[in-house]
C-alpha cells in the first residue's frame, strides 16, 4: 500500500513564462502522517508553494499529486473540492470572518465538504460538539468565548481558533502558513506542540512553513525553500545547470 499523501515530480511555478521559474522542485514525497517543516526567507515562495500543493494556483509544469489524484488533470472546481475535503488551511493572518462567533469560524468548513461532515458523525457526536472539543484541547475552553466575536479575541486566541477551524473534520494534510509570526517564541512554541498534538490525533500531515529556525526541533523532517530560489538564481546568474533533490 501506498504510503504518500503528497508526491511532486518536476515541478516549475513562475510568474512570468518567459522567465526562469520561481520555484524548481525536482522531486519529493510526504507521507502519511508525516510532519514537514518548510523554511526559507520571507519572499522565498514559501507560500506560493503551499498555494501550489493546495491547488489554489495551477502548475506552470510538472505534477503534484494529492492522495494519489493528480491536480493538473483537475478542473478549477474539482481543485476546490480537494483542498475542501481533504485539508485544513491556517492563513498566515487568519482569515476569520470578523462579523461570526467563534464557534460559527470553526464550522465554516464543515458547509463545503459533506466529507468532513461525515468523518464528524462517525465519531458519534455533532459538528458544534467537535468544534467545542477542538477549540479546548487547543486552549479555549471557556463557554463565554465560544459566542464571542472573533474580533474581540487576543491574535493568540485567534490564532487557536484558526487552528481549530483548519482541523475539524479530519482533514488527511494540514497546511500552515508562518502562524506563530505575530507571537512571542514562549506562546508560538506552547501553540506549535498543541498543533502538533492534535495533528498526531488525527493522523494529520502537517505542512507547515515559517522562516524561524528555533522550531526545527519539533518536527521529524524538514526542507528548505531556499535551496531550490538559491538554485534557480545560480541558473539565471551563470547559465549553468544545477539540480537539488530533497
């Protein structure tokens, strides 16, 4: 049995075509359950490499494979449908719909995917129940925050109620974008090894990219963004060829 949950063969992402491509990917594999630290600076396409393995931008060339289903044979609409039933996404800035509670946040996924609908009633219990669970193992446990607006939260309890909306459901990958940055390394270390925890629960992969070297420790494997920005910049400098295998 196939253990990859992500696989990406040759890929190439520019924002103009007639350019040396941004990001140059030759090869690499995630596995289940796998938890993945990206670096790289700011400005190194971290980000645009989580928007490519989300599906959010189209491939200028080569494959990315998402539970074995190959995105660029998909359709906008059927790129949706898999970031909506088989991940979780916590936004650099959140995200949050300012004018919803708490709870009303961490349910928004649960009305695009009748996937995650379904994962949530075979455990026996109700989508509030789940998202009331999440939002304490991560923190939150006082009912009065529950009906609050997220606007009248602290960016740390904010930043767990993304958390809670990215995983409710069960999603297979999860996909961080730098969500410590606007923390102090004691609460963005306390937030990371509560992620990470529930990530395990779940048998969640975790992407998860950030330009903070201190968090390394935690993660089992990582990669950095650099090596493939720095490789394409030797390219377009000397007009040699280079390659760099993760």
């Amino acid at each position: 049995m196939n253990n990859s949950i992500i696989q990406i063969q040759n890929l190439n992402f520019g924002w103009d075509k007639s350019k040396v491509p941004f990001i140059t990917i030759p090869e690499l594999e995630v596995l289940k359950s796998e938890h993945l630290l990206i670096k790289g600076d700011s400005g190194s396409g971290k980000t645009t490499f989580l928007n490519l393995i989300s599906g959010v931008l189209p491939l200028s060339s080569g494959e990315i494979k998402i539970l074995e289903k190959k995105l660029v044979d998909a359709s906008s609409s059927q790129r949706d449908a898999i970031r909506a039933n088989h991940m979780g996404v916590i936004f650099q800035m959140f995200n949050l719909i300012p004018y919803l509670s708490v709870i009303e946040n961490v349910l928004i996924p649960i009305h695009f995917s009748e996937v995650k609908r379904n994962k949530i009633q075979t455990k026996g219990t109700t989508a509030k129940e789940e998202a009331i669970r999440l939002l304490s193992e991560l923190g939150l446990q006082q009912k009065e925050i529950h009906e609050k607006k997220v606007t009248e939260l602290s960016v740390g309890q904010q930043q767990r109620v993304a958390a809670a909306r990215a995983l409710i459901g069960s999603p297979e990958i999860i996909l961080a974008d730098e969500p410590t940055s606007a923390l102090d390394e004691k609460n963005a270390m306390r937030f990371l090894d509560l992620l990470l925890e529930e990530c395990k629960k779940n048998n969640s992969t975790l992407l998860y990219v950030s330009h903070d070297s201190r968090i390394q420790q935690r993660f089992q494997k990582s990669i950095s963004i650099n090596d493939f920005t720095e490789t394409m910049q030797i390219i377009e400098k000397k007009g040699k060829e280079a390659v760099v295998c993760l």
